[in-house]
C-alpha cells in the first residue's frame, strides 16, 4: 500500500499508547522533558502514563487541558519535539472527547458550547494524523482558548473509557472507506475519536449523537445530536465498534427520520469472533449483518475487558504486557481469513482480506 504511516505497528502498545525500548534516544528524551506523561517499567517506555487514565472532574480536565497547551506552546527545538508535541495532543485529545460526551448529555441546549469543543478535537484529530503521517505538525493558535463550562458541572465526572483511543487502528481503518461522504457523524462516547480522526482524514464536517444500546437513560428522552450538515448528501455514521449492531442501527433509524441524506454505517472494529461463533458455532445471541454495514473494517474488536486488564498492567506497573497493535492485526487479519474461507460467496471478505494482507506486509 505504499508508505502510509510514519510508526509501526510494533511500536504501538495494543491499547494505543507509544510503546518504545529506553534505548530509543528520541523516545527517551521526549520522556525526560515530560515525565509525567509516561510510563516506565522494566526498560519500556509508554507514552500514556498516570495522567491519561487519572479520574478527573470537568473542572480539573479543563485545567488539565490549559496546562498541556501551554506545555505544547514552550516545547524546545530538539530532535524529538514532534514526539513530545504528539503525546501532548494526545492526552487533551482524550480529555476533550470525554468531555465532549459528557457536555451533550449534560446540557439542554448545548451547540454553542459544544462547537468550541469540535474545533478543538479537530486540531488535535488533525495533528495526530499528521503526525502518523510523517508530516509537519500544525501550529497552534487559539483553538483550546473557547473550552467551557458551566460552573453547576465543573465538580461533575465525565466517564473514563475511551476504547477507540488507538489512533493508528481508527487512521487506518479510513483507508479501507469505499464510498465518498459529505458528512461525518460519531456515536459518543468512543465513536467521536474515531468520527474526529475520520473527519479530519476526509475534510468533511463532523457531528456528533449520543445514543446507546447499553444506555437506559436514552429511553423515552430525546437523543442529543450535534448537527452539523445541510440536509442534502452522504452521512457516514461511525461508531468505535460494532457486535449487535443495535446501537448503529438506532442512529441509523433516527437520522433518517430528521434528515433527507443518505446514510451509510460503519464501525472502526467489528467484533469477528462474535460474528464467527454465531454464523459458525449457531450461538444464539444478536450480531451484526454484513450487508448492514456500508463499509467493513478487517480490525476485530478489541473487548472491554481485555483493555482493562492490559490498563492495570500498564498503570499499575505489573508487567511489561507486550501486546502491540502488530500482534492484533495479525490476529484479526487470520480471523477474516478463516471467515472468508467458511463463506466463500462473501466476496466483500475476500477483497477486505487480500486489502488488510498488502497492509500488514507493508506496515510502514
């Protein structure tokens, strides 16, 4: 596929983070200028420390977000100034999606304020991209100043999970899109990292709904929806992943019935194993439909609960993990394999396996 990214796989940590030896000079001196950013343990170094997973109020995440701004502005001139500007961007990205998400649910009425919010996400969507990309990284000039609050909510706490803060996964899976879109749509929580990353990718304008299979609270209420297209063109809603398939069709249903544009879906990571015991091994549970999705990702979801344990590894210092985003593209690239060998007559796997081959072999 060519030279696409600038970091290999290898040196991505399977839950997103920079993951390089301390022998790697440039690496080690983005650490020693910023320590607190990172982790050590056992001669690796990881560029999501404490910090990124510390529980946090609206108002200590603000001030947070103030600090690293003006951490980023004061970055030397030195050989690794691009590693450090990253894993700056980095850490507020995280804390503008989450609270992005917890401003849409929170407010009645929310545009105004929200709207300082997307334009932060997109420089920090944007730098990151350039960043994987090999490419210059963006100046900074005012676009973290119009961050808010209300002070009834600044003691309040936005949630703390994001599972689709593997920039790499969501950046590549753009490359697999197949259709033009005029317009980005993401599903908070997890799903506006991917929809930001997606937004910036492909230069369209991002919005955002806050819907849920999971979440009760959306349950009679109306759904809070960040809009930002005219009612004329292709939406593409994304969502971080998909295994039911209930909470992309939900959004799918409510924005046609608001809305004149076409609507595609899709997800950064499909759950393939799920999809695999129930077409296979006839479990009884729902999944998703191929022919639902407008657009396949080869990624396989990467469950909750093996990204817990490899956080508290990582935070708590208990071992060096070693599970790296090379590890899972293997692993997903043999889990389409196998799928599409069961069902030949799917030809979209044959296509996303023979796609997601070429890009394995060519990392960089």
């Amino acid at each position: 596929m060519g030279k696409i990214f600038s970091i290999k796989m290898e040196n991505i940590s399977l839950l997103g983070a920079l993951y390089y030896p301390v022998d790697n000079s440039l690496f080690y001196k983005a650490y020693r200028y910023s320590p607190e950013l990172f982790h050590y343990n056992n001669g690796m170094l990881n560029s999501r420390g404490q910090s990124y997973y510390e529980k946090l109020n609206c108002n200590q995440m603000i001030h947070q977000i103030k600090v690293l701004k003006n951490k980023y502005l004061m970055v030397p001139y030195m050989a690794a100034e691009k590693i450090i500007k990253y894993v700056i961007v980095d850490h507020v990205f995280s804390k503008l999606v989450r609270l992005a998400d917890f401003i849409i649910g929170a407010y009645d009425s929310f545009e105004s304020i929200l709207f300082n919010y997307i334009r932060a996400i997109n420089w920090c969507a944007y730098t990151i991209i350039c960043f994987f990309q090999g490419k210059p990284l963006p100046k900074y000039t005012d676009e973290l100043e119009g961050i808010s609050i209300d002070p009834s909510l600044e003691l309040k706490f936005p949630r703390e999970q994001i599972e689709a803060d593997n920039h790499f996964i969501s950046l590549s899976s753009v490359s697999y899109l197949k259709k033009q879109y005029d317009y980005i749509v993401g599903i908070a929580l997890g799903g506006i990292s991917c929809a930001a990353i997606a937004s910036c990718y492909l230069n369209k304008p991002l919005s955002i709904i806050k819907i849920s299979y999971y979440d009760e609270r959306n349950i009679g209420k109306s759904i809070p929806l960040y809009k930002n297209w005219l009612d004329k063109g292709n939406i593409l809603l994304i969502d971080d992943n998909c295994g039911s398939g209930v909470t992309l069709n939900k959004a799918k249903q409510y924005l046609n019935a608001i809305t004149d544009c076409s609507i595609s879906t899709y997800a950064t990571e499909l759950h393939w194993e799920k999809f695999f015991r129930c077409k296979v091994y006839k479990h009884q549970d729902q999944i998703f439909e191929l022919n639902f999705m407008t657009e396949l990702t080869p990624w396989c979801f990467r469950h909750f609960e093996l990204l817990n344990i490899l956080k508290d590894k990582e935070k708590n210092a208990l071992e060096v993990c070693g599970v790296t985003t090379e590890d899972w593209a293997n692993y997903s690239l043999k889990m389409i394999s196998i799928l599409y060998k069961i069902f030949p007559a799917e030809k979209r796997l044959l296509a996303l396996f023979n796609r997601f081959s070429l890009f394995i072999e060519d990392p960089t």
